[in-house]
C-alpha cells in the first residue's frame, strides 16, 4: 500500500486536498496522512497536525514564525520517520517551500498543487521549485507557461473549482435584490471587511428599499463573530448552501482569494476588497508585480470585477461600483464566460490523480 503524505494550511487547500484524495483512492490503495482540515479528514487522511490559524503577512506574519518553525520540525520528524511514497504540498508557500527543501534532501518525490504565485511575486521560488520538486500541478494556464519557462515539470490540469463550484439550486426572495457579503476565510481579514461591506449595505438600502444581503461565511468564521456587525441591515447568516447562496445573489463583495474565482465561474458581477496592515501593504506593494489582486481580473488581464483596496474600500466606492455594474451586467457576464473558458475543462482533479500515480 502506498504512504501518500499531504500538507494543506489553509481552507481552500483542505477543500482542494479532499477532492484530490477522493480522486486518489479510486485508483489505488493509499495510506494518506498529513496536514489539513475537516473536509481532508472526513476523505480519509489521518491528520497528525490541524491546520494552523490562517495569517496574512507582514506583521502577522512575524509573529507567527516560532509556531510555524516549530510545526515545520515536527512535519519533517514524521516525514523522516514514514518515509511516504509521494508528498504533496497544497498551497501555503512560505511553509510548504520550506517542507519542499527538506524533502527533497530525504529524497522524498514531492509533487506541489498550488504552488507560489511566483509570476506575481518574488519570481525567484519558481527556480527553487523547478530544481526541487518533482511535478508542479498548476491550474491556471499562465502559471503552467511560467513555471515550465523556470525548468519545472509541470502539468496544466484545469481548475478544479469547475468540478466544485456546482449549486443545486439558488436563494431566492421574490422582488428583493440580493447582495451576497463574503468577507474572508480569515478573522482579520473579516474584521477589517465585513464593517464596510454593512456599512454599504445599510446606505444602499436607503434608497433601494428591496436590498436584501446574505452574509456568507468561510467554514474558518463563526455566526457569533459577526452577529454583532449585521445588526441594522435586513441580512440572513449562511453557513452552508455556499454556492446556493451566491448564486442566488445579484452582486457579491468579496474579499480577494478563493471566493472570486468562485463568482466568476457562478457569473455573479462582484466588487473585490482588501485591506491589510500598513507595514503588510507597503510591503506588498513593493513585491507584488502584477496589475490586479483579484483572479479573475489577472486571468483576464483587465478588470472586470472593480478592486477595491485600503482606502479606496469604503461603503461610499462599495456603493458606486454597485450602480456602475447595475449599468452594464450582460457586458460583465460576457467577460465572465471567457475567464470561465480559459479555466479548461472539468476532471482536474482525476487528471492531477493520474499524473501523481505517474510518479
């Protein structure tokens, strides 16, 4: 039987590394063990560690690095001690490229699904990951172009959220318009969001009397977190039904990440904000080299979800950008199905599956 270990740090590495085990074990007969979350553990892999809590960098960062040094030994004890047949790596750059140096001094074969956006910052990990690991598994077509222009092994697979992203049905309020809140999968990032998204939402509301929100949380974010926030608004807390609920919306504000991707593929026309500590910005915006922040906007090279980032997200920006795409929604929709095109085709993660087996 083979000792397939899996690292995944944050919730949308849980979610993608349960669906690649599921795909996994109907091939062959596996030991999975390693690091994740609920979803990695209900598909079978016995967790050695949970998940850390989900940071964002600079000065958070810094704080976090003893416990991060302290699990990376731990994680490389047990790798030294299992000796797996396969390590796969999901997301979670700075921890994982850490594992990646240690494994492959073990002589371990490690694969990386999600690996550092190195076409957006710090190119230089690409090469790092071109000599060490063994596949890159990318699911974005530019990034295969500019890992595999590094020397890498990579494969281009799709992306697996056109397997995820599929809503049995959608919330629906006859003669409401509903506007969908998904401030983040991490408590800073919604303790800085969700306030202005409210604020919008309640100004909104002063004039458009139908205006209804659904407050859409991460699986990492509690209702009584944010009961307190959505006081004052006409807004319903979802915690499950996550696709039903955006789709169900008319416009989503969505905290950069994941969820973008997700409303791109739902063509749901969405506001992207972010903020973050002053030292983490000004950090960022001496590294980071791509234009836009947003997925979606950086697939298309444009913008077509408006960002909305530090002092420009406010309720009174929210707001205009809300009527502005009002304006226009079939032109977005239309952008959105080309973003949704250049994503491939479903059976990413059967094809990730097979070309893990391949190693």
């Amino acid at each position: 039987m083979l000792k397939i270990a899996i690292i995944a740090g944050e919730p949308s590495g849980d979610m993608y590394g349960a669906r690649l085990v599921e795909a996994l074990k109907k091939k062959t007969p596996a030991w999975f063990f390693g690091m994740g979350g609920v979803q990695m553990k209900a598909s079978g892999v016995e967790l050695f560690w949970e998940m850390p809590l989900s940071i964002v960098g600079g000065i958070e960062a810094l704080f976090a690095i003893p416990k991060a040094l302290s699990l990376l030994k731990e994680v490389v004890h047990k790798l030294r001690e299992t000796k797996p047949d396969l390590l796969i790596l999901i997301d979670f750059a700075e921890f994982n490229l850490c594992l990646l140096k240690a494994s492959h001094s073990l002589g371990i074969k490690t694969s990386w699904l999600f690996p550092p956006t190195a076409w957006a910052w710090r190119p230089g990990r690409a090469k790092a990951v071109a000599r060490l690991c063994d596949l890159v598994i990318s699911t974005l077509p530019f990034e295969a172009d500019f890992y595999r222009a590094s020397g890498a092994k990579v494969i281009f697979v799709g992306h697996p959220l056109l397997d995820i992203v599929k809503p049995k049905g959608r919330f629906a309020l006859s003669g409401s318009q509903i506007i969908g809140l998904l401030p983040g999968s991490r408590r800073s990032e919604v303790k800085r969001l969700l306030p202005i998204m409210v604020d919008a939402v309640k100004r909104l509301s002063l004039h458009r009397k139908d205006t209804f929100s659904l407050l859409i949380l991460s699986e990492a974010i509690q209702r009584e977190q944010v009961e307190k926030e959505i006081k004052g608004i006409p807004c319903k807390i979802i915690s499950d039904c996550r696709y039903e609920a955006m789709a169900g919306a008319d416009i989503l504000l969505v905290a950069s990440g994941t969820a973008t991707l997700e409303a791109a593929i739902l063509k749901i026309p969405s506001v992207i904000l972010y903020k973050m500590d002053l030292i983490s910005w000004l950090l960022a915006k001496s590294f980071v080299k791509t234009k836009f922040i947003g997925l979606p906007n950086i697939i298309a090279g444009k913008e077509v979800f408006p960002e909305l980032l530090q002092r420009e997200a406010k309720a009174e920006n929210v707001i205009k950008c809300i009527e502005k795409i009002l304006e226009d929604r079939s032109g977005i929709e239309k952008e959105l199905d080309v973003i949704k095109e250049m994503l491939g085709s479903e059976g990413a993660m059967n094809r990730a599956s097979e070309a893990l087996l391949g190693l």
